[in-house]
C-alpha cells in the first residue's frame, strides 16, 4: 500500500503535505466517511457472494466467505483510522507519521495471517463435516495437517515482522539454531511427547472417536483430542483423562473400535440327570445358530460337549456377530434365550450347583429313631440288638 502510495502523482498525495487551516479536518472527516462507505459495500458484497456460495457443496468458496468477513471489516477500519491519524501526525510531528507508517505495515501482515489462519480453520472444519462431504475426511489426519500448516504460517508471518521491524533474518536464524541445542537439552520431555505425538499421527493406532483401552496401564475410554503434547481421552464415567504422548511409545494400546466381529463364547450346563439328552440339545443347537441371520456364518462356529464339571455337563458355543456394542448384547441375548428354549424343549434342565451328602447307615438309623420322638437310650438299644 504504501509503494502505491509513493507512485502517485506528488499533488494527490494530499497526506504527505501539512494542510493549511481547518482543511485536514475536512480530510480527516472525509477518510472516516470513506471507511464507513467502503465497510457497507464490503459487508454487501461478502453477503452476496456467501448466499451464491451457499448453493455449491464447493468448501472452498464457502470458507473464504467466512473467513474474509473479520479481517476484511478490520481491515477497512484500521486502514482508514490510520490514515486520519497520519494526516492529523503530519500536522504536528513527522516522527508519529513515521511510527503510524510502520504499524500500518505490521497491521497489514498481522490481518494477512489472521486471514489464512481463518481460511485454514474454515477449511479443517469442512473436511470433516458430513453436510461439505458425501465422504468426510479423517479427522486426526486433517487435525495433524491443519496444525503443522498454522505453525508454519505463524512462524513465517513472525520472520516477515522481524525483518519489518529491521531484524536480520539470518542472525535469527541462527541463534535459533544455536538456542534450539540448548532447548533440545532443557526440554526433552516436551520434546519426547511432540515426538510421540507426531508418531500417532503416522502409524495411526488410533484416531479421534476410537475406543481404546492399554492392558499395561489403568486407561480406557473414547478419543476426544490427539495434541503435540496430550492425548485426551473420555472414560465411559466421562472423566477425562489427559495423557502424555510419550507414553503411548511404551505401553501396548488395544483399539477396540477396529474390531470387525465381537465373539460370543459361552457354557451351558445341563444336570446329570439329562445327559441322555446332550446330544440332540447340542445338535439343536448348532442348527439353529447357523440358520440365525445376525450370526456370521463365515466365521468359526462351533457347539460341543466340553466338559463334566462338578455339578453339571456344560456344553459351549463359540460363534462370532455384529461388532457394534449395544447390538452384539441384543443377539447375544437372543441366542441364549433361544439355546435356554431348545433345553427346555428336550425336558432337561439347567444346572445349578449342588452338593449331596451321603451318610453311613448307623447315623441314618439314629437319624431315623430320634425323628420318630424315641430317647437316646432305646435308640441305642435298637442298634445294639441290630448287631
């Protein structure tokens, strides 16, 4: 703006010249009216153009719309202000001129940033949203992309502001390089959790959303946020957990959520009593879930008689269904309802635990007399004539 500025012929360039009298208020008044003008055709403009935009599944137009709003009304604000500021500084010092000129420039850099960020945000935001796309992109993925972009963006635009203000780049630079041995040393731990980070993003053993749980440490619960430096993670009491990365380098994690069947595995036992009837219940059985439609079939399917434990004989089922949760309990209580029918049909029943007692003959008869109400003396004389 200002190299435009400086290409105008010298007799437009009415702000680089003290005014005489009351004029630069004029001029001043006339830089606020064109601000105001200029917001009311800005505003009207972007209004147009987001309810054509609004009309495409295109989230590119849709997100420069959004973000062009804030920074360009800043824009047309700030520019304004300060160019009646540096028309009012010329008419009493040339030094605030050139201050006004060199926070122009910085505020010019300052919005540029501002607006990519935006853009970069509206953007991430899209991509994951199932009313932009038919196919929403991994979130984790777009999340780890958006954030490495936003810090590029911010570093370049801190370089560009440096060597605004006069800096060397180089020197910067290199001091960074120098800086960045010494960091490296005081903040290993930071750096061993960005890493780790980093690596999640990688080898994807998980993503935002998942279900994942570490057999090695107390941790189970939904994926809410992957950072450079936590992971945070949702118990199903909703606490939260925040986790370092670095320790998912050193503990095994089980994702759940990548499941493609759940199994159901289960013994039934049936009473001694009933072992003639094993072998039609556990056909029965076997025939009615391979003809069950939710159970599946390519999987390993297997009902046997395995084993005579103490009160009962259990035979098992080992098949596999849906990995949804809340759908694998509705058929696995729908296979066992069905297997507790067909036991029920062959006039057997389920086992319980139970103990008998077996007691010798002469504590049965003392049993037996003292039941009938005879003293202890006539009991005794019974056995000893029973000898």
């Amino acid at each position: 703006m200002n190299d435009f500025i400086e290409q105008l012929p010298e007799q437009l360039q009415l702000d680089q010249l003290p005014l005489i009298g009351e004029a630069w208020i004029y001029h001043v008044f006339a830089v606020v009216l064109a601000s105001l003008v200029c917001a009311y055709i800005a505003k009207r403009v972007l209004d147009h153009v987001q309810a054509r935009a609004e009309k495409t599944r295109n989230i590119w137009d849709d997100a420069l719309v959004d973000a062009a709003r804030r920074p360009a009304w800043v824009l047309i604000w700030s520019m304004g202000l300060l160019w009646a500021a540096r028309i009012t500084a010329l008419q009493m010092d040339d030094d605030l001129a050139a201050v006004l000129d060199q926070l122009q420039r910085l505020l010019l850099i300052g919005l540029l940033t501002w607006f990519v960020l935006r853009m970069m945000r509206q953007v991430e935001q899209r991509l994951v949203d199932p009313a932009y796309r038919e196919t929403p992109a991994d979130k984790t993925t777009v999340g780890a992309i958006g954030k490495l972009l936003r810090a590029s963006v911010v570093i370049t635009a801190a370089l560009v502001v440096l060597q605004s203000l006069g800096y060397s780049i180089s020197g910067v630079l290199a001091f960074g390089g120098i800086g960045g041995i010494a960091v490296g040393f005081a903040a290993k731990d930071l750096l061993a959790n960005f890493f780790g980070g980093l690596m999640i993003y990688l080898d994807r053993p998980f993503v935002v959303g998942n279900w994942i749980r570490s057999p090695d440490r107390n941790i189970e619960g939904t994926v809410e946020d992957i950072g450079w430096r936590l992971t945070r993670i949702r118990t199903f009491d909703k606490r939260p957990l925040y986790i370092p990365n670095a320790v998912f380098a050193n503990i095994v994690v089980e994702n759940p959520s990548r499941m493609t069947h759940r199994r159901i595995y289960e013994h039934i036992g049936i009473r001694y009593d009933d072992i003639k009837r094993m072998e039609p219940i556990v056909a029965d059985v076997r025939k009615m879930l391979q003809a069950h439609e939710d159970i599946d079939q390519e999987q390993t399917l297997m009902v046997f008689f395995d084993r005579c434990s103490p009160s009962s004989v259990d035979f098992f089922i080992y098949c596999f269904t849906t990995p949804v949760w809340a759908e694998f309990h509705r058929v696995k209580e729908d296979v066992l309802l069905k297997i507790l029918a067909i036991v029920e049909k062959h006039e057997a029943q389920v086992a319980f635990p139970t103990s008998t007692i077996h007691l010798p003959d002469a504590l049965e008869l003392r049993g037996a007399q003292l039941a009938d109400g005879r003293p202890r003396d006539s009991v005794r004389e019974l056995q000893e004539n029973d000898a």
